[in-house]
C-alpha cells in the first residue's frame, strides 16, 4: 500500500507518493493510514540535525491524528464517501511527511539540510496546510468517534492551518557561521578552528568517517546537479566539509578507512564481473551517459529514447510493447555504476546533458578552490615534517580519487616527491602508492613523479611491494605514465619493470591483472618494448589467460589486444604460434554470442595478424573452421564496429585468396615444418 523509500536512488527532498486507487477497501485504506502513523510517530525520539522544531511538530499531530484513525478504524465500518476521499488526501500527505522525516535524518546529509533549512521548513509547512485541508474534507458529525477523537482532529486542523513553521533561530545562526567560513575562504584567510567545530557540533558530527559522509553525500549531489548556480553552492559545502575533514581530525575514527577502502576495492571486483555490454544503449549501442527506465523496465539513454518518442514510436524498442506512457525515470544506480566504472578504468566519463562533476565544483565555486589550496598545503607540510604521516596519505589518497581541481591543487602543493619518499616505509606504502597512483592521471604530476626518480621507486613497490594493493596500485600507475611517449621508453629501459607487469597478469588479484594488462598494452605503443615484452613471456601467460575461463570479458579484451599489437611484428607471431591452443581460443571467442564488440575486434585484428605474418601455416588450419566464415560476415554487419568490419573484410579476402591459390600454397611459413607446432 505504501510506497518503500529507497535511499539510494531517491533524491533528497523529493516524495514519489503514491496516491491510493479508487477501488481501495475503506479498511485497506485506514490500515494503511495507522502504519503510516506509527512510523512517523517513531520519529518522535529522533535526533534532528536542523528544522528540529518544525519535525517534531509534525511528528506530533501525526500522533495526535492516529489515535484518531486507531478510534475511526473500531468504531465505522462503512465510511461515507466524503470521509474516504478526506482518508485520501491524508494518505498521499502522510507519505510525503514520512520521506520529508527521513531527509531531516539522513546520514551524510546533515550540513546540505541545514543550508536548505528555509526550503525544508516551506515543506513541513505546505505539507501540515494539507493535512488541514484533508481533516476539513472529513464530516465529523457523520461517523461515530468518541467526542474527544473528534476534538482531537479539530485541534489539529487548527494548528496545521495556524503553524508558521519557520526557520529556527539556531539553524539560522548555524548556517551563518558556514557562509562566513565560506567568505573567509574566498579571501585566502584560514577559518578559526572553534568556528568549524560549532557548525560540527550543533550538527552532530563528531568523527572523520561522519565528515566523510557528508562529503561523499554532497559529492553524489553534485554529479547530478544540473543548475550552475546549486552545483556551484553545492561545490562550496564540499569545500567546507573537506576541509573540516582533514584539518579537525587527528585520526580516522576505529576502523573505517580501512573498510571504506577495501569496500571500494570489493567493488570494484564486483565492477569488473560486470559486462561492459550491459551499460551499452540497446538503440545506439553506445555507453549511456543518461540511462534512463521506461514503464516496461528496459533502460535506454535518455537521448536516444527521446529522439525515439518524437519520431511517434510509443513503443518499448526492445520489446516491441506499447507504453502507457512516455514517463523517463532516471536510473541512478546504474549511472553511478557506469561513472565508477569508468573512474576504476581510467576511461574518460562519457560526456552528457548533465553537468561534469569536477567542472562544476572548480568553475562554479571559487570557496571551493581556495579551501582545497589550503587543504593541500596543510597535508604537504604535514608530510614534510613527518606529522602522522599515514594519515595525510590517506587523506591524500581520497582527495586525488575523482576529482581534477582536488589533484591539480595537491601537485601544486608538492606533495608528490614527499609521496615518493614514503613509498619505502612499510607502514605508509599502500596508502602513498594509491595516492600516487590517483594524481599520476594528472599531468603535472607524471613530469613530477619522473623529474624526482620516481619510475625506479614505482617498478620497485611493483615487484617487491608489501601487499598486493600495493602492487596492483603501481602497476596503475605505470599505466598512467606510459601515456606520455618519452615515458614508456623510460619504463621499458628498467630491468624489472615489464617482468613485473607479467608477473602479476599471471599471480595477481583481478583488480592488479587488469592495471597490468593496460599497462602492458600502453607500453607496447612504443616498438622498442615490443621484443622485451616477449622476452619476458608475455605470450603464454596472455593465453592462459584466455584459456582460464575467466568470467571477467575486459581480462579477455585486454588480452587479445595485447596478442594482437604482438602479432604485427613476425617475433611476435612466431611467439603466439608456439602456444599451444591460441588460435583455438580466438576462434571460439568469435563464433560465441556473448563476446563483446570489442572482444571481437581485437580477435580478428589478431588473427589477421597472424595471418598476414604466418602465412599458409595459418590459413590453411583457419580454412578449415566452418563457423569462421560466418562470424567474419557478421561483424560485416550491424554486429561489428567499423575497425572490426575493415578487419574481417581484409581477412575474408585473405581467406579467399588462399582458397584460389591453394595448389601452390601463399607464401612461405614464418617457421620451418619441423618446428612448427600444430594449433589444433
């Protein structure tokens, strides 16, 4: 009967009430009205962080109200149709107290509460106005109730009516602190500490991890606000709450930074299970940047389903149903889970009507900046004098996570090469690595972690680094820097540092096999890398990988990309060959109906590769796979991309001509009979 609140996906200070059908039973409607009752009425010990006044006064009346309705449910039966209609209102009221309630009590959104205590207080009051009108709908002299239950209703309607409902004093003087911190950061002039801890305290934040909150909270606002001027409001409140964060707190309270960051990582082994296809748009078949659910469920990006509706379709494109209506609901967790894939992949947020998170924080809030700056000079001096060093890398380590001004201002501040000398402390090195790892996206700082001899220290925590989180987090960062061409040379040029790469590909975690396996490829884009990475035996462990088994479809993308730049080069095909079951592998990945587009790609750029360098030794056992065909003309088609369908068009031909010519062979094999190892 009533609509369950999902705090994960609604948006604060919004109430998707449902308003109750006509047909409903009067018992059905009052039942339902009483447990609606008694939740709100639960709310009566709550702690309220702002508005305190203004919710327990609702919570009041509704009190007040439900032993009314308790009395009405015993006493009337059969209720005339004015009473039901009045029963009505009060439920689609009820419901949007409830959310409101819960808004008022959300963890993580205490401080945005209370800089919306105006907006908030105008909803308890529009809301008790609405109780009034529905009690005045009621006909009291027509049902039995006890005089005092109908006194009961008369007293509330009254006061529902009559409440001003106003922003209280202490919520006004609480945010005016905020806004003079906020205009004390405008001005470069460092905030006083007993300032920041009233606001803290009369909100009743008390820890590093419920700071964290209000800042993770404000953050998710921000990526999904569309008004420059509130995403700019917004972005100041980050300011403000972050720094509090990293200048009140000596410590991260029990063990919360370190479930917050194994989360994190748990997540991202969840991510990683997750097919790409799926956050793909089943009408454009590009990654969605605005996903959003139509009546029968399916999600599509919201352009695409728009131009859809407007050429006249009122149809679901998947299913062919007709819509009762054209309602878009915009999918949250799904965008979430598309933009932390694509910030755990160093791939580029893909670029919709929303407003870009970090954009709107750096551009549209000046207070936001300045605070950063001086967050990051608080942290650098904190490593610099060896001043509970853990924890500023830790704080580090969360700032430079997703957003562009937050590292730009920390590599401003120095902070890199004090990173770099911790990467040798054992107590220090995973949270410097991580660290690290997040600003090497930065340009500035992939000049600075080489200008201070950080390729050596960074290939070092790669081979012998204390923990796994360590390891996977520097192979990342070689990633990163092996996107500046001058940088992969000098990354090859390190002994260890390709082994390393392989290495964990082969033994490590999933999350440190993926940063490996991009790396790897980000260093074959320089030819002189191509050798060493055969020497260190790429070949077999890429192909174990393939046949593995593996679930994880970017282990397999990755994988016959990295084959496949191999293969351009003869050493390469030469290499690929002697593996036992390559082709095998890459012939069954095209022919299966689950692969991805790219996986598909990249298979066919590889065993043309093969082709073109091996010769008949390849094609002719290629000729002889009946399904190999139809999968090349397939990807012809609407299946492939336009890279995957010059591929196979350049393979069918390859093919063809083998066919044409076959009493005389192609050209000659890249390895002699005797050493030729038979890929069937």
């Amino acid at each position: 009967m009533t609509h369950k609140s999902n705090g994960s996906v609604r948006r604060i200070l919004t109430f998707p009430a449902v308003h109750p059908c006509e047909a409903i039973a009067p018992a059905t409607l009052l039942d339902s009205l009483i447990n609606l009752a008694h939740a709100i009425s639960g709310c009566k010990s709550t702690n309220f962080a702002s508005n305190k006044g203004n919710a327990r006064e609702s919570v009041r009346q509704i009190g007040v109200l439900r032993v009314f309705l308790e009395e009405l449910r015993k006493a009337s039966p059969n209720l005339p149709e004015s009473v039901v209609l009045g029963l009505t209102e009060l439920h689609l009221t009820f419901q949007k107290i409830r959310y409101l309630l819960e808004d008022c009590t959300r963890e993580g959104a205490r401080l945005w509460m209370l800089m919306h205590s105006e907006r908030v207080a105008d909803h308890f009051r529009v809301l008790a106005r609405a109780i009034s009108t529905a009690l005045d709908v009621i006909p009291l002299g027509a049902i039995q109730v006890s005089v005092e239950a109908k006194e009961y209703v008369e007293l509330v309607t009254r006061q529902s009516r009559k409440g001003r409902f106003e922003v209280e004093p202490a919520d006004k003087a609480a945010m005016k602190r905020v806004i003079s911190v906020l205009n004390l950061f405008e001005s470069r002039i460092v905030p006083n500490r007993r300032d920041l801890n009233q606001v803290l305290d009369y909100l009743g934040i008390g820890s590093w991890s419920e700071c964290d909150n209000e800042a993770k909270f404000l953050d998710s606002e921000i990526a999904l606000e569309e008004e420059k001027q509130e995403a700019g409001f917004l972005g100041s409140l980050m300011g403000f709450i972050t720094y509090c964060r990293c200048v009140l707190y000596d410590f991260i309270d029990g063990e919360q930074s370190d479930i917050r960051i194994r989360k994190s990582s748990t997540e991202v082994g969840l991510l990683s299970c997750l097919n790409p296809e799926d956050f793909r748009c089943p009408i454009s078949l590009e990654f969605m940047t605005d996903p959003v659910t139509v009546s029968t469920g399916h999600t599509y990006d919201r352009s695409s389903i728009t131009k859809w509706f407007r050429a006249g379709n009122k149809t679901c494109p998947k299913t062919g149903q007709k819509l009762p209506n054209t309602e878009l609901i915009p999918n949250l967790a799904l965008y979430k889970l598309i933009h932390q894939r694509c910030s755990e992949n160093g791939i580029s947020v893909p670029n919709s009507g929303r407003r870009n998170r970090t954009v709107s924080v750096s551009v549209g809030s000046l207070a936001a900046e300045r605070a950063m700056n001086m967050v990051a000079s608080f942290l650098a001096c904190m490593l610099e004098e060896n001043n509970n060093s853990n924890r500023a890398a830790h704080e580090v380590r969360v700032l430079s996570k997703t957003s562009v001004l937050n590292r730009s201002c920390l590599v401003e501040a120095g902070i890199v090469p004090h990173l770099l000398r911790l990467l040798s402390s054992s107590s220090v090195q995973e949270n410097a690595m991580a660290a690290l790892l997040n600003l090497s996206k930065h340009p500035k700082s992939k000049a600075a972690i080489v200008e201070n001899g950080g390729l050596e220290l960074v290939v070092g925590v790669l081979n012998k680094g204390l923990s796994l989180h360590a390891r996977q987090h520097a192979a990342g960062s070689l990633f990163y820097l092996a996107s500046i061409e001058e940088y992969r040379e000098l990354i090859g040029e390190i002994p260890e540092a390709i082994p390393g790469l392989i290495e964990l590909i082969g033994k490590g975690p999933d999350r440190g096999k993926k940063n490996a396996l991009v790396a790897i490829f980000g260093l074959l884009m320089y030819h002189g890398n191509h050798s060493k990475v055969l020497a260190a035996g790429a070949v077999p462990v890429l192909v174990n990988l393939l046949e593995s088994g593996t679930d994880i479809e970017e282990f397999k993308i990755d994988s016959l990309a990295i084959l496949a730049a191999l293969a351009e080069n003869p050493d390469g095909t030469v290499a690929i060959l002697r593996c036992r079951g390559a082709l095998h592998w890459v012939l069954e990945l095209l022919e299966s109906s689950t692969a991805s587009r790219a996986g598909k790609e990249y298979g066919v750029s590889l065993l043309l590769a093969l082709a073109m360098n091996g010769g008949a030794e390849v094609v002719a056992p290629l000729s002889k796979s009946s399904s190999l065909m139809r999968s090349l003309y397939s990807l012809l088609g609407h299946e492939g991309t336009s890279r995957a369908s010059k591929k196979a068009s350049a393979l069918i031909s390859v093919l063809h001509e083998f066919f044409e010519r076959r009493p005389s062979g192609l050209v000659s094999p890249i390895l002699p009979r005797e050493r030729f190892v038979h890929v069937w």
